[in-house]
C-alpha cells in the first residue's frame, strides 16, 4: 500500500510539472505581444498598421488627440451592413460588441466576456484588449482622460452614439477637462478606401396571415400612446421596429431581414417612411399597399422619402411641435436638430409591444421551431454517420447544415452564419470558422453547433453540444503530451469525482441549468435577470461560471437579438417578462483551450396555472419552442434530480411526437427512425415516470414500427 501511495505522487509530481511545461508554451491561435523585440501574431491577426496612421493623419488635421469609435451604424444596430462595420475595419476584430478608442500613440479595444479570445486571435499588437468587467480595466472615457492632457480634444461621429451615451461622454470629459467635439462627417469615411457599397436588393411585403396584425393597426396604437405623451411627432430610427411596424421586411444585413429606413409618425396625421429609394424604386403592389384607397381619410397615407431628408425634415417641423425620440435608440445626430424643450425623451412605443407577440405570432414561432428543429436533426443524424470516417471538418459541416436549412420548404435562409466549433475553438463564445482556423471534426473531441434559420413564421436559434466517440471524464487535447496523459488517467481512476477537465459533468450541469429555467414558476414582477440565478445553480455548486448572458429575446421573422426580453443582462432590468415574450435559454461552460459547451433552446413566457394566487398577480413558466434531442451520452445521469430527469424524458416525448409528425409528413422515414431511437427514455432506479406525453412517445414508437410491415 505505501508503494502504490508513493507511485501515485510520483505520478502527480510528473503529472504537475508536465502541464507546467505545457502552460508555459505559447498558445499558437492567440497573439503574444509581451516582448516588443519577438512579438507573435497568429494568422487570424489583421495588420492595422496603416489603418491607425491614416486615422491619425486625419486627427492631426482636425486637432484632435483622441477618437471613438463604436460597433454600431446610424440606427444604433447590433448587426450591421458590411460598409458600416467602421470598429470592425480599424481594429480588425470582427465580435458584434466592442468599442475603439485611438490616440495619436496608442490604440485600445473594450468588449464583453464572450470575445475575450476571439480579439486575442485577431487583434495585433498595435491594440490594447480592454476586458470589461475584469478587475482593474477602466472605462473608455477614464482610459482616454489619463491617456490625455487636460484641454485637449476628443472626437467621434454623433451619428452613431444614442443620446444617452453622447451626453454622458460629454458630461464625463468635460468635468475631467476635455471638450468632446462631434466629428461631420466621420472620419473613418474618408480613410476607408476599399469600403464596401451598399447591400440590399428588395423590400417586401410580410402577409397578414404571418404578421397577424395590419401595419394600419399598429399605427393608430402608437398614436393613442403619442396622445398619452402630447407627442405630434415620433421618430423611429431602429431597423426592426420600422420594419415591423410596417409588416415589410428587407435584404440589407445577412441573416435579419430588415431595410435602412427612418419613419416619421404624425399624431393627427402624415407619415413618412425614409429609405433607399433610388437603390429599391417602390413596386407599385408596394406603393398600393402603404396608400390604400381610404388612406387619406383613415390618415394613414404614407409618403417615402429618401433617407438623406429625415434630419432636414426635422429642422423643419412648427416651432411648436413636439417630437418623440427614443433616448437608447435614436442617435445624438438626429437629438440635435431639435431643440431639447420640444422633445420628449422615453423609450420607443414600439419596442416593448414588439417584443410582445401576438397569438398569430406565436403560433408561427412555434411551426418555425418544428420545420428548423427537422433540419438541424437531419443535421446530427448525417454526423453521427460522416464523423467517425474523418471526412467532416466545421467548414464542411456549417455547409451542410445550410444546405438541409435551405431545403427545407418554408426556408428563407438563415438567421446568422452557423457557429461551428471542435475542440478549443468551441471555447471562443462567438467562435467564427475560417480556413485559418478549421478543425476536422472527430471522435475524440467535443463538437459545438448554434445556428438557425429563417422563416415567415419566425425566427429560430438553437445550439446544441456533441460528441461522436465515447466521451470520457477528461478531455484530451490533441497535443497534450504522454505523461500529462498517464497523469490525468491515473489522477482520474483516485480522484473520479473531480469536475477539472471534465465535460460530461460540465455538460450536465449546463444541461441542469437550462432545465431549471424551464421548470420554474415564478411571479410576473419578475424580469428576466431575477431568475438568471437558476441557470447558473449547478455550476456554482462547483466553482464554474460562464461569461455570457443566459439569454436574448428573439424577434418574429427578424433578429435573432431582440431586447428588452432575456435572461440575466442589463436590457432585461426593469422590465417584466410577460406572456408572448420569446428569449433563448442558453447556459454554458467553456475551458480555454480545450473544450465549450452550451446548450440553447428558445422559449416562451406563458401563463401558469398555480394552486394558489398569493400576491393577486400571475405566476409564469417558460415552455421550450426548440425541439431537438439532447446527446444522452453526454449526460451524468446521476447528477440529474428525478424532477430534471423526468423533464428530460417528457421533453424527448414531445420531440419524437412534433418533430416526428413533421418528419413523417416531409416522407423522412429514415429521419424519424433515428428520432424514435435518440429520444428512448431514460430510467434509473424507477425514477422516470409514465406521463400522458411519455404514453404518447409509446404509441408513437409502436406506429413506426408497424408501418415497416
């Protein structure tokens, strides 16, 4: 016995020091900007060299010290055209969230928990990676004024800062002594030479029988809330709420439907819509259907304009108006052309009845759930039988699962490029595949997918975490060497309880996190970063976390982010999730070179029905809307409660009954074969118990098989 005690802390001792040596060799994806005289930049490193020197060019001509630059475009967009993607082409780094600020020495890039290792890899080292909400890293504004020399001037473009956001700029550099001056035009306009022109090709109509509400209905709601306010005017800058209002929808941004447009509502009367007219050219079914033939005495007429006239025609509004602006959405360009007197500041009318879906709305979200939920299986059914022969890699993969998304026959294509990830690129939150980074898929390493699809009748976004081998406590890396190995099979074998380096447990207890979220019943008081705690539970128990939210509100036939609906982030505080409000449900678990797991699955707030009613308000749940399987094998069944485990079963059931019908009905027999075998309960000990659902997924079974005969 002392032997083996003294062997096994041999075999620690080794163990220890070969992961020290392994930690102490450069990681060949992230750049290495430490010694000035061997800096190392991996190949998805963009040379902004150039780039800084015309943009500091330019501030010497315009006497400016320091210059801003932010990820979104003229309406505040999460998601933006190619051409308006100015923080992306200065700093290379291409995450949808992040914020530049140059001087004329050094240049610095903030952005959230989950691009933290996507801006190593495609940053160089001309920038400084600012961490938020890491310890010690100082906001923009505090960076640049000790950057600075009191007095001396900051600049950015007005056209793409919310008015809440100038004004606190301005606030802050004026008290710290700087002026912040507005930048027209922009100076990233005139420096960014291979720019690229506009997109978008058609504006089209979304059928009442989708949209479930007339755009004429809409209207006369948001001008009983004008009335409410004394508005006689409401801009509306955001892409999404112009063309939801409106029921059309656009081609301009890949992935979300929507056209660059402004609309200008009058209270007792006219309309604008302020969009492309030159590149579109309105139809004339188009030009009927926004001035039909009582328009003028319904006052619902609607005149396009082109979009350079929207602030001209705010200057040129009665003295005595008031106008109606969104604080968060409309940007500082447009709050100063009119005086702050004749405004009225609150948030958009639109955005919360948005959000909020109407019962043909929800009806669509949840059939554009099933048609995605048949791709996406179709999907996981062709892995399971193309990995283990090594002919798959992420880029591959992503193509086939466009493909089976684009075949289906209410496809409108996809809601975002597919995130496709093996091994430690699953462990980049936002991972984006590329030749430079491509991964064969195999069967020893963890594979991610999230990715969705398009429809008239929503939009979907799913993600779900596989593995194609026999998945063990301890996920190997590819490169990790012979003794670290022996170490962690042996540490394994004395120590099996241990969550270090184990993705199966990981994988549980994410999987434990989302079902509490859809297990729960919780007062509508509540918004969503109150219940964020119950995703997180499991692994907290253990010392894990993840660095993202637990989840969006998703749009109808629109983007795949839609606020103020989610789970534990700063646009869901303050407003209380109600009934018809879809967001996703997506907790994770990410080790930093090795491996990432997240599970997603959208849901919608319903009504509960509770025993008792203390409080006089109701009580709500979240019902899943995504339907695809979870991978068994990745399941410490032991972990679950009978109460997570029997959710498990019945959630199977209801995907083998719905996916399963839809599967049948596109003459998929093979398809939903595999989904009557992936979707098999799971027993232990006698806890799973026989529901009406669970009978159903019996009878279900029992049909397949007789049709075989």
């Amino acid at each position: 016995m002392h032997h083996i005690k003294t062997f096994s802390w041999i075999l620690f001792l080794l163990g220890c020091s070969s992961r020290y040596a392994d930690a102490k060799q450069a990681d060949p994806t992230i750049r290495n900007c430490g010694d000035p005289q061997n800096i190392y930049l991996p190949p998805t490193a963009t040379n902004t060299s150039e780039r800084l020197a015309a943009l500091r060019a330019e501030m010497e001509k315009n006497g400016y010290m320091a210059y801003i630059v932010p990820s979104e475009d003229e309406h505040l967009s999460e998601y933006v055209a190619p051409r308006d993607k100015k923080r992306v082409w200065i700093t290379g780094f291409t995450g949808s969230s992040g914020l530049a600020a140059v001087t004329t020495t050094k240049a610095a890039v903030w952005t959230d928990g989950r691009y933290f290792l996507q801006a190593e890899q495609q940053l160089d080292c001309n920038w400084i990676l600012m961490k938020i909400g890491e310890p010690g890293v100082i906001s923009v504004e505090e960076w640049i004024s000790q950057e600075l020399q009191r007095s001396e001037v900051v600049a950015a473009s007005p056209f793409v800062f919310s008015i809440e956001s100038w004004l606190l700029y301005d606030s802050y550099f004026a008290k710290s002594g700087h002026m912040f001056n507005q930048s027209i035009p922009d100076l990233i306009d005139g420096i960014w030479e291979d720019r690229p022109p506009v997109s978008g090709t058609k504006i089209f109509q979304l059928p009442i029988e989708y949209a479930g509400k007339t755009w004429e209905s809409k209207i006369s709601d948001v001008r009983m809330r004008m009335g409410d306010y004394d508005a006689d005017y409401l801009l509306l800058t955001k892409l999404e709420e112009n063309c939801w209002l409106f029921n059309l929808r656009g081609d301009e941004i890949s992935g979300t439907p929507i056209f660059t447009s402004y609309t200008l509502v009058g209270r007792s009367g006219g309309i604008a819509l302020y969009l492309n007219t030159t590149r579109f050219g309105l139809s004339p079914d188009l030009s009927d259907y926004l001035n039909p033939e009582d328009c003028e005495i319904r006052g619902v007429c609607v005149e396009t304009k082109e979009l350079e006239f929207v602030r001209n025609d705010l200057l040129n509004l009665s003295s005595s108006s008031k106008v109606w602006m969104s604080s968060e959405s409309t940007t500082y360009g447009m709050y100063s052309a009119i005086p702050l007197e004749r405004q009225i500041q609150n948030e958009s009318p639109v955005k919360v009845p948005k959000a909020v879906k109407n019962d043909v709305e929800v009806q669509g979200m949840k059939q554009a759930h099933i048609y995605d939920a048949v791709a996406l299986c179709e999907y996981l059914y062709w892995l399971e039988q193309n990995v283990p022969s090594g002919i798959v890699d992420e880029i591959s993969g992503a193509e086939k699962l466009k493909s089976l998304r684009l075949a289906q026959p209410k496809s409108k294509g996809l809601s975002f490029g597919s995130i496709s990830a093996v091994g430690p690129n699953a462990a980049v939150i936002h991972y984006g595949t590329s030749p430079k980074t491509n991964r064969n898929l195999t069967v020893n390493e963890i594979y991610l997918v999230d990715s969705g699809g398009q429809y008239y009748e929503g939009t979907t976004d799913v993600t779900r975490t596989l593995h194609f081998g026999t998945p063990t406590a301890f996920e190997i890396v590819s490169n990790t060497s012979l003794i670290n190995r022996i170490f962690r099979t042996y540490f394994l074998i004395l120590y099996k309880n241990s969550h270090f380096f184990n993705p199966q447990e990981a994988y549980t207890r994410v999987l434990m996190g989302m079902i509490n979220i859809e297990t729960a019943i919780f007062p509508s008081t509540l918004d969503g970063n109150d219940i964020d705690i119950l995703a997180r539970q499991h692994l907290y128990d253990v010392g894990l976390d993840f660095r993202h939210s637990t989840g969006h509100g998703i749009g109808h036939y629109l983007s795949i982010h839609e606020y103020p609906p989610g789970i534990g982030r700063a646009q869901a505080e303050g407003y209380p999730l109600q009934p018809g409000m879809f967001t996703s449900n997506e907790p994770g678990y990410y080790e930093e070179g090795k491996f990432g797991i997240r599970l997603e699955n959208i849901v919608t707030v319903e009504k509960a029905n509770t025993k008792y009613n203390f409080g006089e308000y109701d009580y709500l749940k979240m019902t899943p809307v995504t339907l695809v399987p979870f991978q068994k094998k990745l399941i410490d069944i032991d972990l679950l409660s009978n109460k997570q485990l029997n959710y498990l079963n019945d959630y199977h059931a209801r995907v083998l009954e719905e996916v399963g019908k839809e599967a049948n009905a596109q003459r998929k027999e093979e398809l939903y074969q595999w989904l009557a075998d992936v979707t098999t309960p799971v027993i232990r000990n006698g806890s799973s118990k026989a529901t009406p659902v669970f009978i159903v997924f019996i009878f279900s079974l029992y049909l397949s098989t007789i049709r075989q005969f």
